[in-house]
C-alpha cells in the first residue's frame, strides 16, 4: 500500500482583512470572500486530481458563503506545476471579484453636473488584484504526517516574499494606511502643485455619490475607503454579485455558484433591524473562540498514525461545519415563524 502524500495551502493576510471591518457588512464581506477563496483552492485541486475522490482532507464541507478555513489540507502527489495552477485560479477568482467591483463603480457612479468620472485609478486596481494576498503551500514526504506538514508551512511563512503597494494621497478612514479609492487615486500629480482642498471635494463627492447609488446601509457619504476595504463592502451588493456570478458561470472551474447569491441575500437592506435588547424576540449574541486548544489537539493527533490523524482531523472539520450550518439555519427560523 503507497503512503499518502500530504499538502497544505494557506494564504494571508486573514486576521488583518476581517479586522478592517467597521460594519456588521465588513465582516460578512470579508469573511466570503476568504471563504470564497478558499473553495477555490478546492476546487481546483479536485479538478488537479479527479482519480482521488478524498482529495481535500479539510474542509470536509464545502461552502462558499462561511465557515471555509483558509488552511487548506490536500492529499494526493501534487507538483510544482499543479500548485502553480491552483495558485493560477486563486489570483485569477480574486481579480474576476476586484473587476466586477471596478467595473460596477465606474457604469453607476457620477459627477455632481450629471458626467460620468474620469477614472485613472486603473494601475492601482491591477496592483492590487496582483499582490492583495500571499500565497504559501508545503508537501510532506509519503508517510508523513499532517502535523509535520503543517510545521514545514509555518516555516514557509517565516520566509515572506511580500510586495508592498505604494500609494499617493490621503489614507482610508477604516484602517488608516492604504490610499483611498476614488477617480483620481492613480492620477500623477506634481506635489508642488497639489490643492489638497480640491482632492478633498472630489474624494467627499465621489463618496457622496457612493452612498446616493448604494444607500446609506452600505456605505457612509463621510467613509473614504481603500481598494480591498471597497471590495469587501461591495460584494455584500445584490446586483455586483450577480454580476461575480456571471463571470463564474464561465470560469474554467466546477463552481458551485448558485450559493454564491445567499450572502447578498442574507444582507438585503430590508432585513436589517434596529435591535431593542428589551423586547423578548430580540436577542444579540457574540460567540468568540481560541485557536490555542485546537491547535494542541491537532498535534496530539500525530502519535495515532498517519490514517488515523486524517480520518479524525476530517471528522472535527466535518463537525465544525455542520454547527456553523445549524447556527445559521436555527437564526433562519427563528425569524421565519
């Protein structure tokens, strides 16, 4: 019997995109999207090893809209080459949400007298759409355990290739660093010449004609955000998303994408409410939860054998899928009734 062969893929940053979030919005945003591309990698790794049916160790549920981990365990022999073309269809998926964004923005938004902007901000998207993420994978040798592989990843990790993006202008009022997204963030300007005053205006206009287009539940006129911030609150949109799962349709990948509508669904301006904690029906809850004692677990799990540490790693992802699925559909109900 051939020993298995481990993979672990992950990306980053995680952490830091959900923190960024300064609307109930932000976070169901950042967290499809990281979601999103998570089952991407999936995705194509299955299509990488169609003889293997068991090919994706964790997540053992796949589902787009929450709760996929963004460390992701294959088994199987893949090569160099094969995790080139998972990371292919990684930055490609990303770059189809960031231009359907774009794209959106630039058919829907106005001047004040009633023109359509003059956008030069289009360098600044394809940086992005470029260098938003890093990408790290490790293989183990056959017979090596999952555990020792996910050491050698963290080890990738400590070796970053990062690029930095530079940028002109005025920093996003969400995270305070990167440049804010508006028609002329990408205009070449003498900054002997530079009216701050006049970018200003146009910054508040633009935001303003955001806000007038979008409503107020989605963005603020007074918000200035980066290019990943607008992202992420963008495609919480009805119709930006149907426009991602279009591009989808067509994509050279087996996508799932009738699941890809629920999160706009679920973020309808209509179904949010003001919340009174003094009226019975009502309640508000926060569930937070530590890494520290899960990740103890996982090495515990190496001592059982190679066989044994996948089955039950793939059963405790299996679990936590299924509670996250019946959170979600006991809130439904909740509200149905």
């Amino acid at each position: 019997m051939e020993k298995p062969i481990y993979t672990v893929i992950t990306f980053a940053p995680v952490q830091g995109f959900i923190e960024k979030s300064r609307k109930l919005r932000d976070l169901y945003g950042s967290s499809y999207l990281l979601s999103l591309l998570s089952w991407v990698i999936c995705q194509a790794a299955k299509q990488l090893q169609q003889d293997n049916e068991k090919v994706v160790v964790s997540p053992a549920i796949l589902n787009i809209t929450q709760g996929m981990p963004n460390q992701i365990i294959l088994k199987g022999d893949f090569s160099e080459a094969d995790i080139e073309q998972i990371k292919t269809f990684f930055v490609e998926v990303w770059a189809l949400v960031a231009d359907s964004c774009r794209e959106w923005i630039e058919e829907n938004t106005w001047q004040q007298d009633g023109s359509k902007w003059t956008f030069d901000w289009d360098r600044n998207w394809g940086l992005w759409k470029k260098h938003a993420w890093e990408f790290f994978w490790a293989k183990g040798k056959p017979g090596q355990s999952i555990s020792d592989v996910r050491e050698k990843i963290n080890q990738v990790k400590h070796q970053r290739d990062w690029v930095g993006i530079n940028w002109q202008g005025e920093s996003s009022t969400l995270s305070g660093i990167d440049g804010i997204a508006y028609p002329g963030l990408g205009k070449i300007i003498d900054f002997r010449k530079y009216n701050y005053q006049e970018e200003t205006r146009k910054i508040q206009d633009f935001y303003s004609n955001l806000s007038y287009v979008l409503g107020e539940s989605f963005i603020d006129e007074r918000e200035q955000l980066s290019i990943p911030e607008l992202v992420k609150r963008l495609v919480t949109n009805q119709s930006i998303i149907k426009i991602i799962d279009l591009k989808l349709r067509s994509y050279p990948l087996n996508l799932e994408t009738s699941k890809i509508t629920e999160l706009a669904e679920e973020l309808n301006p209509k179904t949010f409410k003001d919340l009174n904690r003094h009226e019975s029906e009502y309640w508000t809850g926060w569930f937070q939860g530590g890494g520290d004692g899960a990740g103890k677990y996982f090495k515990s799990l190496k001592k059982q054998g190679a066989e044994q540490e996948e089955k039950l790693i793939n059963e405790f992802s299996h679990e936590m899928g299924n509670w996250g699925n019946k959170l979600i559909n006991q809130q439904r109900e909740k509200y149905l009734y």
